[in-house]
C-alpha cells in the first residue's frame, strides 16, 4: 500500500502520498488507506502533529485517479454513507493540527486536502489549481466550499470557474500557504512548526483548533460561550499546573496531554 504512515520523534506523524508515478492520485483503495491513516492520527494520544506530504518532486496529489472513478457505478445509497471512509477533506474531525508539505503542485483533490489542513509550506515552483470544471466536474470533498473561506470572493471564484493554476508567490501573498521555501528545505520547514506546535500542551492545542473551527459556525456569541466552557475545563488540568510551575521555575514545560 503506498500511503505511508511514519511516526517521527517529539509526537509527529508524516503521512505520504507514495504513488509517485500516478501524480500521487488516490483509488479507491489507496483513499481506505489514507482514511485509516487519518483515523489513526485522531485516535492515537502518542501522534500530537501531523504532517502529510506526497512522494517525489512533482506533484503533491492529484487527487482522486479519475481512470478508476469517472463513470464508475456506485448504488446511490452510498450518498447517505456519510461516515464510510472519511477522509480529513470529506469533513473527518482532527482536532490534533495537520500541516501539509507541498513536495509539488497541488491540483484538484490535492488542493481540497490542503485546504483542509491548518499550516501550508511549499516548494517554491508549486502551483495550485482546482481544474475540475476542465474534466466536467465539479472540485469536491470541500473545494468547493472551503476555498471560498480562504481566499477573497473574486479570486476563489476565478479559480473554481477557470479551473486555471495559482502560482506559490501569489498564494503566499493572498494567505493561502504559510511558507515557500526552496524545495531541499521543505521537511525542515515542515517539521520546524511540527516540533513548535508538539512542544505545547497537547488538550489545549486540540482545543484551540476547535474552538476556531466551530467558531465559524456558531457566530460569535455562541464561539465565546463555548470557549468559557473549555477554558474552564483546561485550566484545572495537570498541563496548566505545569505550565504554571514551568513559567515560575523558568524552565521548558514538559506537557503530558493530561
């Protein structure tokens, strides 16, 4: 199976999209896989981080391998499975940060997977496109509906309209990536915000995630209620005394996601 799960020291997991000489596109097999490998970087309080990136120098994804998906016949049921083979894009809930590695260009389910990451650093001759409308569908699994949060109205609408690519300078300056660094830097780059984010307490990391997420949701007066809430829990936790202890001791704080 070519998606590769590695767990790296400090409490950070790198997932990598290994189909390099498919575009790192994804059958269905290969996305049971990724979902599994999503599920586990949910579920396992060891993995604090996650960081998913794709094999080779070309592209980060292709997203779906449309030779084995367009004109595919699937019983139409499957529309109510909405909770088989969940996917980080298709709206799986990982609280635990997720920062993509642009190894290459980012198209069509690629950049719905990066849109549903939380850090982005990329190579600096990545490109980004959702270039679905050019095959005769529609940029799916939250392309759709997560670009038009992350980038001004006009641009997301050209970019879902003309299915034409962005380059990495004009993604970094409209925010849609974090980072372009040159491509020997990109792990480096990558694991530098990995091992910053795992060296904080773990429930508040989680927390902090969700509360910006729900927050988009709910409005503003439920977001602050719900954070009263959570904040209320997290500071009786073992993590909030050492921080504490940590602060007047003045020396790294060792979190233990309890």
């Amino acid at each position: 199976m070519s998606i590769d799960l590695d767990l790296l020291d400090g409490g950070i997991a790198r997932i990598t999209l290994n189909r390099p000489d498919k575009r790192n596109a994804l059958d269905a097999e290969h996305y049971r896989a990724l979902s599994e490998a999503w599920m586990r970087v949910r579920d396992d309080d060891a993995i604090r981080v996650a960081i998913v990136t794709g094999a080779g120098d070309k592209v980060f994804s292709a997203g779906a391998d449309l030779g084995t998906w367009v004109g595919r016949d699937a019983p139409l049921s499957d529309l109510w499975q909405t909770q088989q083979g969940m996917l980080l894009n298709r709206g799986l809930e990982i609280w635990k940060p997720v920062i993509a590695a642009l190894n290459g260009h980012c198209v069509a389910g690629g950049m719905t997977l990066m849109l549903a990451t939380d850090i982005r650093v990329c190579a600096d001759d990545v490109s980004f496109a959702l270039s679905e409308v050019k095959r005769g569908i529609i940029a799916a699994n939250g392309g759709t509906q997560r670009l038009i949060e992350q980038l001004p109205h006009a641009l997301a609408m050209e970019m879902l309209l003309t299915g034409d690519p962005m380059d990495a300078a004009t993604a970094l300056r409209v925010g849609l990536i974090n980072r372009v660094v040159p491509r020997a830097q990109l792990m480096d780059a990558a694991l530098d915000y990995a091992r910053r984010i795992a060296a904080n307490a773990p429930l508040a990391v989680q927390a902090a995630k969700e509360l910006a997420l729900r927050g988009r949701e709910g409005g503003l007066a439920a977001g602050l209620r719900f954070e009263q809430f959570v904040q209320n829990i997290l500071r009786h936790t073992a993590d909030a005394n050492e921080g504490r202890a940590a602060f007047a001791e003045k020396r790294p704080p060792q979190f233990k996601g309890s």
